[in-house]
C-alpha cells in the first residue's frame, strides 16, 4: 500500500511539496533597516525598550535546527546507510484519520529529499534537505495537525491531534486534562496577534518552548527529526 502510494506521488507535477496549496511557509524575515527603525519607534512610544528583540517581536524567529546526523542513522534499522518507506512508517490503529494524515506527511517528506528516485534517503540527500528547506520537519509537523488547511492551528485540531498522541494514551488522560493541556499550549502559541489559533510561526517559535518540548503531546514536536 505504501508503495503504491509513494509512485503515486513520483507522477504529479509539483516540483517541490514546498509549492503545494497550504502547505505551511514561514513569513519573509524583514531586512530593510529603515522597516527596522520604526517598529523600534512604535515600541518606544508604547514603553517598550526598541532595541529590546523580546517575544512581542513578531519576525523574532528562532533558527532552524541543524541535521540531527544521530537520528538518521538510529532511523536506519538495516544499517544500509539508506532511510526506507518501512523503517519510517508509524502505524496508529486507533487514529484513521491520523494514519491518513501520517501517511501523507511521510510521502511528503520521502518525495522532496530522495532526489535519485530510489525510494530511500541517503545521508548526503537527508543534509541536502536541510539545506533546501531547513523548517521542513516543522511544516511537516504542522501539516499533520492542520486538517482542514487552512494554515492555522484550532484548539478542536489541538485537541484531536493531542487524542492522537500516543504518548496521551500511555497517560490516559480525560477530556478535561486534554482541554486543560491545550488551553496552556495555546497560551504559549498564540502570540500575534491574540487569535485563539496558531499559525506556522507562531508554532515554530512554540516548539522551542521549554514547557512544549517537555509536555505537549508527541504529535505536537518536531518530526523525522528527534
């Protein structure tokens, strides 16, 4: 089935699944010195510090993450310096929906870094992809949760990808203490402006969040990375 579905991937014409509708991208940063000048004004005539890059600063991204070299090859089972569909693949039986989701994502992420077409990844191509899209285990994990598209995270999407969470099921956490995780979650995502979702920015910076890294559900973090 997995591979069926991968060939099915290799034949449609997006160059990239960077191009592809919805797909999460994070906001041009904001070079221009003079750009930088007056939002350092506004912040002094609202009390702010203006030379003060704290957290209200909305184009104050964290850099992205480095290849974790360790993971790939604690990711290659065989030892055959090559990543494969199976050595990969997770299987939610509880979740379909997030088998469905899963499923999509890893194609994704199999299709834009193996550039031999031969159905693996091998280390040079797994550095390769850092360097052509150095967010992409944050989009990906992003895609996994925002079911509908739209670019932003709901507290409905939070909480079904949270029930997800195998790691959830382990805790067997109620409805309430899942509503509770999520309300904190989004206390710490939801940054600017103050909309009760969280777009890809706002969940980059989240994931760097000592409290996220530690508690959120599994499914929240960073994928094909850790």
């Amino acid at each position: 089935m997995l591979v069926e579905s991968y060939q099915f991937v290799l034949l449609i014409t997006e160059t990239s699944w960077a191009d592809v509708p919805n797909w999460p991208q994070m906001p041009r940063m904001d070079n221009d010195e003079n750009s930088k000048k007056d939002k350092n004004a506004k912040k002094k005539n609202s009390g702010k510090n203006g030379d003060d890059e704290n957290e209200d600063v909305p184009n104050a991204y964290p850099e992205p993450d480095s290849p974790n070299i360790s993971w790939f090859f604690e990711k290659d089972a065989d030892a055959s310096g090559t990543l494969t569909l199976s050595e990969l693949w997770q299987q939610y039986s509880e979740n379909a929906w997030f088998n469905e989701r899963y499923q999509l994502v890893l194609e994704k992420f199999i299709y834009e870094a193996d550039l031999n077409k031969d159905r693996g990844i091998d280390i040079a191509e797994y550095i390769k992809l850092h360097e052509n899209h150095p967010w992409y285990s944050e989009q990906l994990a992003f895609m996994l949760m925002n079911t509908d598209g739209n670019g932003h995270l709901s507290k409905q999407e939070l909480l079904e990808a949270s029930r997800a969470s195998p790691d959830m099921h382990q805790l067997n956490f109620g409805q309430r203490q899942l509503e509770n995780l999520v309300d904190g979650l989004l206390a710490i995502g939801d940054r600017d402006p103050k909309d009760g979702k969280i777009a890809f920015a706002e969940y980059v910076a989240m994931s760097r969040d000592v409290f996220v890294d530690n508690f959120a559900p599994k499914v929240f973090k960073r994928m094909f990375k850790d």
